[in-house]
C-alpha cells in the first residue's frame, strides 16, 4: 500500500502559491525536470518555512540560501535533479545524507514510503524535524549523527542521496544500498567543481553514471 502524506494543500505557507509555481516552471521544467511526481512534490512543499524568516522573500530563487552553522538550502533545481535521478515510485525506503534545513527531506517525503535523513549539527537537526513535523511528515525521520557512515539501523535502501561532496565513493552507502538501489553522490575535491555520479547496485556490483557538474559542501564526520 502506498504511504499516504499529509494532505499538500493543509500545508502551511499558502500565500506562496504562487511563487511555488513560477519556480516549477521557470527554474525545474524549463531547465530539463520532467519527472511528473517530482515536480508535483517540489511545488507543495513550502520552501519559505525551511529558511529564516528574514529571507523569505527569497525562498523560491533558483539559489542557495544560508541557514546557518556555515550550512545552505540548496538551490530547488538541485533538489529536484537529485530527486529525479533517484527514479522514486513511491514504495521506497531513502537514505538522505545531509539533512540540513530539511527541505530536500520533506521533497523526499512527498515521494517516498519511508524516509531517513542523517545531519550532523544538533540545532539543525533539531530544527528541521519540527518543520517537517509541523508538515504531518511523520514517515520522514530525523537522525543525529555522521553521516559519512549513513543509517546501517534503517538499511538497505532503495536510494540513498547525499547532499555534500565526498572525495571518493564511502563503503557504508554500498554496504547500504539495496540491490536494484540508486545512490546519488557528488564526488569530487572539496572547493572545486565536483561530478554528480548515479550508481546502480547490481548484486554485488556498482554501475556509474555521470550526471553532470556541481559544487557541493564537504562531507565531513564530526569527529
């Protein structure tokens, strides 16, 4: 059966409808988002709660936002590219690494049976599990913790997406990663351009694919 979210249109944030849509059209679908559920989610959820109140005017730019802690929103076409190339039908188990705002954790809910989102900040994770209860995404779970070791608790999953740049593939997201399971990574030097890479498990094998240019955070263990 699939997950149920919280009805979209109970959301808070409404008088940003409209905004909502001119970023679906002129920032998701004019630039190559075509994945129809994926531009469904990335025009429900209320991107304005996920930034500081000061800048919620800017909440649906085509750019990232600081939230603090030295740490960003990404940008929600970025969001919507990793959420597309992750192919979600929406029985799936997810693996976020980097939770941050948790705004691409509340894109994931909306297209996801069962969602985890690893942040290492405390006031972070904090903060992004109260919006994304005050959402009713109640099947989106907030963990703290490193992130470079993923979530073996909740594990395997069907795709696992990580939000900052690693300079070579970790092992624990192979570990983790179901087969037939997408992982979404940008792997690169940190301060460079770094490759957005798709690998495919297949049995005990991993097929990449590039997925284009980016600039990412480090990923980085609290240790």
């Amino acid at each position: 059966m699939t997950h149920q979210v919280a009805d979209p249109h109970s959301f808070p944030g409404n008088s940003f409808t409209d905004e909502r849509r001119q970023m679906v059209e002129n920032h998701l679908r004019r630039r190559g988002i075509d994945d129809a559920r994926v531009l469904w989610a990335m025009g429900e959820v209320p991107r304005e709660l996920f930034v500081p109140d000061v800048q919620r005017d800017e909440a649906y730019c085509d750019g990232a936002l600081p939230i603090g802690y030295g740490q960003t929103i990404s940008q929600p076409y970025t969001v919507a590219y990793m959420c597309q190339a992750a192919q979600l039908h929406g029985e799936e188990r997810v693996l976020e690494v980097g939770t941050g705002s948790g705004y691409g954790a509340a894109v994931l809910g909306m297209l996801a049976r069962e969602v985890h989102t690893v942040e290492r900040i405390a006031r972070l994770a904090q903060r992004a599990e109260q919006t994304l209860q005050s959402l009713g995404l109640d099947h989106v779970v907030v963990h703290l913790g490193d992130g470079s070791e993923g979530w073996s608790a909740a594990a395997p999953y069907d795709a696992i997406i990580v939000t900052a740049a690693a300079e070579r593939l970790p092992f624990a997201y192979q570990e983790q990663l179901a087969d037939g399971g997408r992982l979404i990574i940008p792997i690169g030097p940190h301060g460079q351009t770094q490759r957005l890479c798709r690998f495919t498990r297949e049995g005990n094998a991993l097929t990449k694919e590039d997925l284009g240019a980016f600039v990412f955070v480090p990923l980085v263990s609290p240790t």
